[in-house]
C-alpha cells in the first residue's frame, strides 16, 4: 500500500504543538503575569474577621474597678435558616408584632443576604436573654452570640469615665489606617475617649474560607496566618470610687462640680459634675433612647463636664492668688492695712463688702475683704517697679499663668476649656490704651474678666498648699504594661510658680486656716482637722435677669501635710458657705479619715443630699419641656420604637428639630458634650461696662 | 512458542499508550477528589461510600479497565467487520433520543440505562463514525482526491453533529469537525483548512475591531496584493478577478454574514459568551431569539461571563507552583461552576500552578503525537485514519476544553478527556483508545 501524504503527517504534528504553544501562552500570561487573578481570588475567598478584644479595665485608687467589661447577648439570625421558626413566640418575648418581624427580616436580607448571620436585636436585656435561652429550640436559624459591653459598677463617674458611641463616616476618615471599621465603637467622651489607644487593645484578624454563597467553610490554613487579639490595657486612676460616689450624693439636686486633688501627685481624687447620671444608662440597647430623651434635651446638661468643660468667675477664691502676688511683689506686706467700712469708694462708685473693720492680710482673707484685695490689686498695677500698667499687668498674668491659669491645664479628658486671664491688650479692645485699674477692679475679688474652671481652681488650691509647685492635674496614675505611648510623661513634670519666699506661703495659709477658724468658713469646721479654705460668691445673671449666686469653695487640708485639695462649686446656689464649703468639709473628712464620724454629719449629708438647688431658670425650662413632651408623645413613641430597633447611631446624629422650642439653643452640647460655655461670664466678658461687684 | 502463546494478548499493544491513559485517568480522579474534598469530613468514610464522585470516577475506572480488556481481547477484524453497523446503531441511538431522550441540564440526549445511569448516544458516536469513515476511506475503490468522496466522508462525519445540533449540543456537535485532519492526512486539499481558518480568523477579527477599521484593512489588504502582484496579473486576468471576489466576499462576511450568525443563528447566551471571550459585551436586544422569548413574555435570563471569570481566576491564582494539594481557595469555596467536569483544568491549575498545568499538557501532548506516531507505522488505511481519527477528537476536546478554561475559547460544554468526571466520556475515550491499540497489536497481520 503506496503511503500517499506521509508528508502531512508533520503538519499535523504541528498543528498539535501549535494549539498547546497557544495554550501555554495563555496560561503564562494568567498565571505568571496577571497579579489580579490572585487578588481576585483572595477577594472571594476569605473572609477577614475582625476579633474584638476586651477594653481595658478602669480602677480606682484601691485598684477597685470603676469601668469594666461585662458580656452581653445579640439575638443573630441566618434568614434562609430560620423557616419553622416560632414566630409568634419569638415576636412575643421581644415585645415586636409579626409586621416588625417580617420588616426588619426584609431589611436584613437587603442589607446581609439571606445566608449570612445577621444581628436581629443587639443587647439583650438580662430578662429577654434568660427567656429566649430557654426557648431557643423553638427558633431555628437564631443563635446568641456574645458581645462585651462596658459597665460601670458603682453607678458613678459618667462625666469622668466617659461612654463609646459608634464610629461615624467623619472619625473613620480621621482615623485612617487605625484598624476602625463600619459598626465599631470608640471611646467617645471622657477617659475611654482619651485613653482609647490603650484601653482597646490590639485587634485580632481571622481568616476564613469562604465559599461562592458566602459561607463560611472553616478557618484559612488551620488559624497559620490568624493574628491574636491582645486585650486592652488596664488603666490605674486617682480616683478614690468612695469619695466620688460620696461627691455624687451631695452634689443631687444642684447644678455644679467638684474638683479634690491629691497635691503631692496631682492625682484627681473626686471629680464630680452634676446634675449626672448612671453612666451604664448609655451601655445597653436604650443607649439612644436615654441619650436623647434624659440627657440630651436636659436643660441642666448633664452631658457637660462642669469640671473642664465651664468656666467660671473664680470670685473670692481668687483673693488668694492676689494677695500672694502683692506680697511677692512687695506692694504689701504684713503690715499693710485697709480700712473698711462696709465699701470699697477708691473707685468712686462704691463695691460692697460684708465684713468691716481695718485688715492685714490674714484676717482679709479670711473675712474675704473686697477692700484690701482691691486695694492692693491696684497697687500692684500701679506698681512703680513696672514702666506702665500695660507691663504690671502683664506681670500678674505672668504670676497666674505659672499658676496654670489662663491656659489649658492639660488634664486627661477631652475638651478642656482655657479659662480667661485678660491680657493688656484685651483691654485695649475695651477701653483704650489709658485703661486705669479702676476700669478692672472687680478681678481683684475673681469676678470681671477673669474666669477659670474649676479644676483650675482646685489646683491653684494644690499649689497653695504645696507652698509652689503642682504636678498636673490628671486621673490616671499608671497603665499596665507600662506607658508605651508616652500618655502620662507630662504629668510626672514637676511645675513650679515664680519664686514665691515661704513667709508668703504661710500668711495665705494663716489666712485660709482662719476662714475655717472664725472667717466665712466657719460652718465647714472639719473637726481635728486643721482645714485651710476661702469661700467665694459670685454675681451672675442670665439674659440680663440677676440670678442668685454661684457659691465656690476652695480648700485644702490638712495644712501641716496637705493630702487634700479641693474645690467645689454649686451654681446659682447663693452664699458659699451655706452649700459650697459644707460638701468640701465632709470630703475632706472623708477622704482623710476614710469615714464620716458623729451623727450630725451623718446628718448633715442626707440634709445637704436633700438641698435643692436647681437654678429656677432651669426648673422653669425643665417643666416646659414636659408639657412640650406630653404635646409630642406621638412622635416620641414612633421614635422611641425606632431606637429599639438595634440600629444604633451617634447621638450627633439626631435632629435637634426634633424638639420644636429648644430651651437654649446656645447651651446645647454639641458632640463632645460642651463646647459652649453654659454659664453667663462669656456675657458679662463681652459687656464693656464693668459693673461694681460685691463678693464676700 | 508457548510463550508466545502466553502472550497473544499483549503481543504488540504499545504499553506508553496504556501507561499515559493510566496516569491521566489517576489524575482525573485526584483532581475529582480535590473539587469533592471538604476539610471536615472523613473522606475515607464517604470514599468507601461510593457516594461522591471521585469513588464513582474510580468505579468507572475500574469497568473501563474490564472493557479496555475485552477488547484487546477481541480480534481486530471484528472492527473493521461491524464498523458501519455499528454506525448505524449509532445514528439510530441519537435520533431514539428524541423518543426516549431524559432531559439532563437542558439538553435531551440522554438515554436512561439501569441503575440510574445515563447514556449519552452522541459521545458513542465519536468511536462509530471514526470507525465508519476509516471503513470508508480504506475501500479499494475509492480515490478520495475526488470531490465526492470527501462529501461522502464529509456526510460520515458531520451526520451525528447535524443531531447533536437538533439536541442543544453544540459543543458535541463542533467535535465532530476535529475528522477533518484525519481526512487531511488522507488528501482532503489543504485549501479548506486554510479556507476554515481564515474564516475563523475573520471572525475573531469583526469581533475585536470596528467594522469599517476592518474593511478599510481589508481593502488595504487587497489592494496592497494587487500592487505586489500587478505583473502577474497583467499575464493572467483571471487573478485580479479572484483577488476582488475574495475582497468582496470577506468584506461580506465581515460586514453581514457575522452579525447574522450572531443575531439569528446563535442563542443570546453563546453570542455572549463567544463576546465575552474576546472581552467585550453583547447586547442580547439585538438577537432574535432572545427577541422572540421576550416577545412571548418569558423573561430572558441575562447571562454573563460569571463562569470564564471564576475560572480564569482560578487558575490565575495559582501563579507559579499553585497553592498546593487541596489547598485551592477557589475549589474549596466551589466558585467554579461545574467544575468537576467541564472545568476540571481549573482545581488542577489552581493546585499546582503553571508548572503542573506545564506537565499536565506535555502528557496530553506526548499521547497526542505517540498516536500520530502510531497511525503512521500502521500498514493498512484503516488502521491510519482510525488513529489519525482518535487523536484529532483527543486534540480538539484538550483543546478546547483547556481554552475555555482559561478564556481562549467562548465556552462550549465539551469534558477533558479521561480526565473530567463522567462515565460515558471516560468510557468512550477508552474504547477510541483501546480499539486503536488492538489495531496497532495487530497491524503486522494482513493488509486490510
């Protein structure tokens, strides 16, 4: 048989090596070439879990723990799961009607397809979880996952220890590359705020297989690649969790703080703002609904921390600071006296005063005499060591900013205010260059232009006490496993004031020891405690209506070896020493001697627990927003239902419109709960005439 | 002489054929066990089951071996005897389909046998119409340089395709295409191979440029022979002619013949996917088909190119040396539709990465050509284009299975040869290759 064509027996081998060059060429440029086959790949396959570690715990002094964690249950659901549930006795137990069910089971297919674990109620009340785990077999396709939550144990310290919120759009854009997502909570306010970058710990990643309908199909590699969750760091505070629950029940019923420092370390001991609330209130599924209804739209906002947050006129308290200053400067000395006989008239119009007589400067201060201080306010600004009164005052300021006036304290808690030491030229605005000390003369009783907050003042009360020198003021003394970040570096910074000699120091303390021996004081005696304090009252209006006064209180004790300093303020509660100086008494004595003694202090707190001294401003307003809210229980009730809803938002989210007539659009805290300043000083600030004050 | 006795049966038969068949078939089967394979379970447990596919690949193994046995068994002469009846039955079995055919993934050109087994009359065919046209072109009288024994042959060939066609089996139905290289081998003139290619050339080309970029290149193409060739055409006229005719008729085909066998011949989802392959997407408003369904108010599914996508990515992530034995991402998560049949390339190219897929086609490659190898030490015409009918069908179901996979090929539902799960492929594959090795045993004995 002739072999006709053997030839093409070549050419078809050809065409075979040809057909799988092309292959293998393709094959080169998909598997060698093209990266994003591999990216691609990844994409579809694993499944990034983000493991949540425990926060960090907050303890107080006694390594009690003030804000911990506790585990609270999310009903989860997998829609294509869930067909033979009980639907009526599910609907039943969580207090929806099939409709809800039926709405948010549609919303969750939307959102989540209907294969994956959705979470149908976030945060289930103990009762519910208790309920629902007992009829869980009845719900096919539901499960109880697990989640941490903060608590706070001893109901206390809201303003202080702060609350998480979840992140927004904003904080994500801000916080870039720092590992947050979508659905994730951050310390929003206060120490879980500042402290944030230690008390969250580092996030663990698992990586799951996933399969085409989202499945999960087990773990990547058994866990190889799985990076651990390392739980968040402890923090140790200042604070002694007595003291401030003690602060807390005194300061009921009053607007107004608390500051104690410890001033050998500058640690916070108590530190109160009130009206305040039970900080686990904005832990659980109601977190919105208390957020808006009891805190938010709260006329006396208890959101905002008084403490950092205000500033105030320091008034006599403030006395003082400048009678330190005339001694140091040498305007003064122990021999200076003022005469007063019931009014202060070298300014022409006349600035009353309570005590009269002729003082130095120890019975001065304990008497709280407007005319010395005014007196030699004046002297030191018409100081003839200094050119002008440009420079003198500018001198004084120097004195009060080595205080830490008129400067951020640089305490830990966020939006802290400055307070307000004026400067030359702030004056120049108001009055021109030939500004006479006249013009200022209330600053020297601590009223006029001179504002700080109160846990300036209670530091100034540390700095009296350790006779110059203050660390600053803060509430965590140490993080476990050391400072790593460097938070707590600058409060091991020892600051001192100008050089001050000791005689100065100890005519203040005499002073001050006297006010509680027989000044305006004496009602806050702390018995077998020798106490040294300075009481101020405050002139204030709002809206241009004269309101009572602010009491203040600044003390520190005992004065031999001062472990205590402190100072309290209450708002429009009137004399200082009726409310003021009677609540830093028994703190004192709590603190020093770890217990009230004697049965009228006992009684003596549950009268001054009892004390209302909401300013009538604010009652007023608090009763219209409850016939507002009467007027508006439709839409309340439609809201309140969306709150329950588990979709949790920030509470800068709410439409403030939401309230037709708000009380005070000014005062509303806007996200970090007081940006403003709530009370009247910024208006008094702004008037150019300088009204005559009258303090005791 | 008694050992020779002994060894009547494997006297001859070409044992690198037996071994490729083996170590491709155990690599079907691993990589079944791959796309099966799930962490969690105890696969020895459900292997010795027989209830996943990879035990049930291994059954049909195992019958494949018993068949491959029987016919080596048999004496040669019986092919060459029974081949056109055994086309007839053949051709009866695809058109029985159409009265007894069970409708499986939309297409009814399935027999149900005994034991919930399936025949698919269309893959027997392959060996039937190898054996009919081999019978046909050894016939002493036929000189197949004459035009009507290649339309004869052509009918041998392209009769069971026009079926598979009337079934929805186009992928079936293109095999049947591969006999023209072993007509080739047997002088079908080289013209309509360089014709087929052209025109597929054509297409691919309408589908990736602009129609009017292409028929200016066309043009330019044209005239550009015409200038290279103006001496001869001057001697001869009827060149010129013949050089306009062919410019005429591929502008044609460009310009209307493509958009018409997209349009009205093919269904939306193929004109999709035969875009999609070149990147680009068909708008399935134009088709008449999709037209005439949504007319008739049945909603038209849209598809898309969800399965190229998920198998070139697949393989892709593979790189290299792959992600390792019953690592593959992909396979795990079953992202790959059908992927332990038509797609199995894709658990081996995602396992084993270049370097496998590298080897894995040099094995094919090297049972190509010891085929090729083997058809041309056959001494009789039967024998040859038997074997040359073999390793055409193996060539285009590599082929195309593999370009498919990775994007090369608008997807057609054909299996990789021994390698995809299923018995009927495995066992017509083996029967093409067993023949062809009784054949080969036997080709020092009589010319037939």
């Amino acid at each position: 048989m002739p072999v006709f064509n053997q030839s093409r027996s070549r050419v078809i081998q050809f065409i075979f090596a040809g057909v799988f060059i092309a292959i293998t060429g393709q094959l080169i440029n998909l598997q060698l070439f093209s990266g994003q086959y591999k990216l691609a790949a990844d994409n579809n396959a694993f499944y990034r879990k983000v493991i949540y570690p425990d926060r960090g715990i907050i303890f107080d002094r006694k390594k009690r723990g003030i804000l911990e964690n506790t585990i609270s249950y999310d009903l989860v659901v997998i829609p294509s799961e869930a067909r033979g549930t009980d639907t009526m006795t599910l609907c039943r137990l969580l207090n929806i009607d099939t409709a809800t069910y039926k709405k948010r089971m549609r919303d969750l297919i939307f959102k989540n397809t209907s294969v994956k674990p959705s979470v149908f109620e976030a945060l289930l009340t103990p009762e519910m979880f208790a309920k629902l785990n007992e009829n869980m077999y009845r719900f096919p396709g539901f499960s109880l996952n697990e989640r941490s939550v903060r608590t706070y144990p001893y109901n206390v310290g809201a303003a202080v220890l702060g609350y998480m919120a979840e992140v927004d759009t904003g904080f994500l854009r801000r916080h870039k590359g720092e590992g947050y997502e979508m659905g994730d909570y951050f310390g929003s306010t206060g120490l879980e705020n500042i402290y944030e970058k230690v008390l969250m710990g580092q996030r663990g990643i698992k990586r799951y297989i996933r399969d085409n309908k989202g499945r999960l199909q087990g773990s990547w590699e058994n866990g190889a690649y799985d990076t651990a969750a390392v739980a968040g760091n402890n923090l140790y505070s200042s604070i002694d969790v007595e003291l401030q629950e003690l602060g807390e029940k005194l300061m009921q019923n009053k607007v107004g703080s608390i500051v104690a420092i410890d001033p050998k370390t500058g640690g916070i001991l108590c530190m109160v703002s009130a009206p305040t609330y039970n900080p686990n209130y904005l832990t659980g599924n109601q977190r919105k609904k208390h957020l808006v209804d009891m805190l938010y739209f709260d006329p006396r906002l208890p959101l905002l921390n008084r403490t950092v947050g205000t500033f105030y006129s320091p008034g006599s308290t403030f006395k003082t600071m400048v009678g330190i200053i005339g001694m140091n400067e040498g305007v003064i000395d122990d021999n200076f006296t003022v005469s007063c006989g019931g009014a202060y008239y070298g300014c022409g119009r006349p600035m009353g005063c309570h005590a009269a007589g002729t003082f130095t400067l120890k019975p001065a201060i304990s008497k709280s005499c407007n005319s010395y201080f005014a007196a030699t306010y004046r002297r030191i600004l018409e100081n003839g060591k200094y050119p002008n009164r440009d420079s003198a005052l500018s001198s004084f300021n120097q004195y009060a900013y080595s205080f830490g006036l008129g400067r951020r304290l640089g305490v830990d808690l966020p939006s802290e205010k400055m307070g307000n030491m004026p400067t030359p030229k702030y004056y120049h605005g108001i009055f021109g260059k030939n500004w006479q000390s006249c013009n200022i003369i209330s600053n020297s009783i601590g009223q006029g232009e001179i504002t700080t907050t109160l846990t300036q003042l209670a530091n100034v009360m540390a700095i009296i006490a350790n006779k110059g020198w203050y660390y600053t003021p803060h509430l965590i003394d140490s993080i476990e496993g050391g400072d790593e970040l460097g938070m707590l570096e600058k409060f091991k910074i020892k600051h001192k004031t100008k050089e001050i000699p000791e005689y100065v120091w100890e005519e203040v303390h005499e002073g001050m020891q006297g006010t509680m021996e027989f000044g305006t004081g004496f009602y806050a005696k702390v018995p077998g405690i020798n106490v040294c304090g300075k009481t101020g009252t405050v002139e204030n209006a709002y809206r241009g209506e004269k309101l009572k006064d602010h009491a203040f209180f600044g003390a520190f004790a005992p004065r031999e070896n001062p472990r205590i300093a402190i100072a309290v303020m209450c708002e429009n509660a009137g004399y200082g020493a009726t409310s003021a100086a009677p609540i830093a008494s028994l703190l004192i004595e709590k603190y020093l001697k770890d217990s009230i003694s004697g049965n009228d202090r006992k009684a003596k707190i549950e009268q001054l627990a009892k004390m209302d001294l909401i300013p009538p401003q604010m009652k007023r307003q608090m009763a219209k927003r409850d016939s507002l809210r009467q007027a508006q229980q439709m839409a309340t009730a439609k809201k309140a239902a969306r709150d329950t809803s588990g979709v949790e938002e920030a509470p800068e989210e709410i439409e403030i419109e939401s309230i037709p007539s708000k009380p005070n659009p000014t005062k509303t805290p806007k996200k970090d709960s007081g940006r403003t300043a709530a009370v009247l000083p910024e208006e008094l600030r702004k008037s150019t005439s300088i009204k005559r004050k009258t303090a005791a | 002489m008694n050992r020779r006795n002994q060894n009547i049966v494997t006297q001859g038969v070409d044992y690198v054929v037996i071994w490729l068949y083996a170590i491709l078939v155990a690599i079907g089967i691993l990589c079944i066990f791959m796309v099966e394979y799930r962490p969690n379970t105890d696969w020895l447990a459900s292997f010795l089951d027989g209830k996943t596919s990879y035990s049930k690949q291994l059954i049909f193994a195992g019958v494949c071996a018993i068949v491959a046995t029987f016919i080596l068994l048999t004496d040669s002469k019986l092919f060459t005897a029974f081949a056109n009846l055994f086309y007839l039955l053949g051709i009866l079995l695809m058109i029985a389909t159409f009265a007894i055919g069970k409708n499986i993934n939309g297409s009814k050109s399935w027999i149900p046998l005994a034991g919930g087994f399936n025949l698919q009359p269309a893959e027997l065919c392959k060996i039937f119409v190898s054996l009919a046209l081999a019978k046909y072109l050894s016939r002493q009288e036929i000189d197949f340089s004459k035009i009507r024994s290649q339309l004869v042959a052509g009918a041998i060939a392209l009769a069971p395709a026009v079926l598979s066609i009337l079934q929805h089996e186009l992928g079936l139905a293109l095999v049947y295409t591969s006999f023209v290289i072993a007509m080739y081998r047997e002088g079908l003139p080289a013209q309509i191979l360089i014709i087929g290619s052209s025109f597929g050339a054509l297409v691919v080309a309408t589908l990736i440029l602009e129609p009017n970029v292409l028929a200016i290149i066309l043009t330019i193409i044209a005239a550009v022979v015409i200038f290279v060739l103006r001496k001869q055409i001057k001697k001869k006229k009827g060149l010129l002619t013949m050089i306009i005719t062919i410019w005429l008729v591929c502008v044609g085909v460009q310009r209307f013949v493509v958009p018409y066998i997209f349009n009205n011949v093919l269904e939306c989802y193929q004109s999709t996917r035969i875009y999609s392959m070149v990147g680009k997407e068909y708008n399935c408003d134009d088709n008449k088909h999709a037209q005439d369904k949504s007319s008739s108010n049945k909603t038209v599914r849209k598809p898309d190119d969800y399965n190229v996508r998920q198998s070139k990515i697949a393989i892709g992530s593979g790189g290299f040396f792959g992600r390792g034995f019953l690592k593959g991402t992909q396979t795990r998560g079953k992202y790959v539709p059908a992927q332990s049949t038509d797609f199995i390339f894709t658990s081996l190219g995602e396992a084993f990465g270049f370097v496998g897929c590298l080897i894995f086609l040099i094995i094919y490659l090297f049972l190509l050509i010891r085929i090729v190898r083997i058809a041309e030490r056959q001494r009789s015409t039967f024998s040859r284009v038997y074997a040359y009918s073999v390793a055409s069908i193996l060539l285009f179901h590599i082929a195309v299975n593999v370009s498919m996979t990775i994007g090369l090929f608008p997807i057609v539902g054909i299996p990789l040869p021994l390698v995809s799960y299923g018995g009927s492929s495995l066992l017509t594959f083996t029967v093409l290759i067993f023949i062809l090795l009784r054949l080969d045993a036997d080709r020092q004995m009589v010319l037939r």
